[in-house]
C-alpha cells in the first residue's frame, strides 16, 4: 500500500510539473512568433553534455535500483547497490554544475535573463529544470538514509518512486533541450 501512495504522489508531482512545462512551452512560441526582438543565439556545448550525465545517471539508478530489488527483503542496501547510488547522486550534482557552468558562458557572452526574450525563456526553464532535479537529489538522499540506516520494507517502495521521479527528470531534460535546440 505505501508503494502505492509513493507513486501516486510522484505521479501527481510529474503531471504537475509536466503541465507547467507545457504551459511555459506554450509562452515561449506565442512569445517567439509575435515579436520582432527575439534573438537567437549559440546554445552552450556544455549542455550536450550535461545530457549525457543525466542519462547516465539515471543508467547507474537503475544499477542500484535492480541491486536492492535483487537483495534479501527488508535488509539495509547491499554495497554494490550503494555505489552505484551514490555515483548517481555525484552525477546529478555534477549536472547541476553543468548548467551553472552554461549560465557563466551565457553570461560570457552578454546573455541574462533580461537581455531579450529567448535568453529569459533560456534561463527560466534550466533554472526550474535545475530546482526540480536538486528536488530529486534531495529525496534519492532521503532514500539513501532510509535505505542505508534502516531495514523497513517502506524504504525499498520509497526508492520505486523516488526512481519514477529521477527517470522522468532526465526525459523532461531532453524534453527542454529539444525545445532549446529548435527554439531558441
């Protein structure tokens, strides 16, 4: 039953998330298509990268994942289980820097967030992207806690959805860079 009610919530949280991409989306092409002061520009390399940390990280999740579905019930994650845990935490911080590292190039080359409509549009979707992922890094640590200091069955059904959420980060990236790729 808690399985249930974790995924309901991550389930709730992703349409959330999902409709308020959507409706920035929808901004962002009413927004392009009816003026005449938006500026393409270069997208950093670096978010080229970050994709692929990003989808890496969600590879070694599932490493992790299998590990502990694979273990003995109600026992504390198994080591191996632990390291690819923890790699996919390091991952997702390190895609953090990535984009952090994208914002110092735009600003290298003269594009904030108030400089012209595509560049805002730029920073407000990697910046929610950011914050909802730093979310996710926040609750996989929740899990690791749980799941490295206990042995209640909870925390196994807690690394479930906190799985579904993670996964879904990574296809709302690639999501967002299309529309960046094509938009912007």
């Amino acid at each position: 039953m808690n399985e249930t009610r974790a995924e309901t919530g991550v389930w709730i949280g992703i349409a959330t998330i999902s409709m308020s991409f959507a409706a920035l989306t929808s901004a962002l092409v009413v927004r392009q298509g009816s003026a005449s002061d938006w500026q393409h520009f270069q997208l950093p390399p670096i978010l080229y990268v970050n994709t692929l940390v990003l989808l890496l990280s969600s590879c070694t999740l599932e490493l992790s994942r299998r590990r502990v579905a694979a273990g003995v019930p109600d026992v504390v994650l198994p080591p191996q289980g632990l390291h690819w845990f923890q790699i996919t935490l390091a991952l997702g911080l390190l895609f953090v820097v990535g984009q952090l590292l994208a914002w110092r190039n735009l600003a290298a080359q003269g594009l904030f967030l108030a400089t012209n409509p595509s560049s805002s549009f730029f920073y407000v979707f990697t910046a929610l992207h950011g914050l909802h992922l730093l979310g996710g890094v926040a609750g996989l640590t929740y899990v690791l806690h749980r799941l490295t200091r206990t042995a209640r069955p909870g925390a196994r059904s807690a690394l479930g959805a906190a799985s579904l959420y993670w996964h879904f980060m990574g296809v709302l990236w690639l999501y967002l860079l299309s529309i960046l790729v094509i938009r912007i």
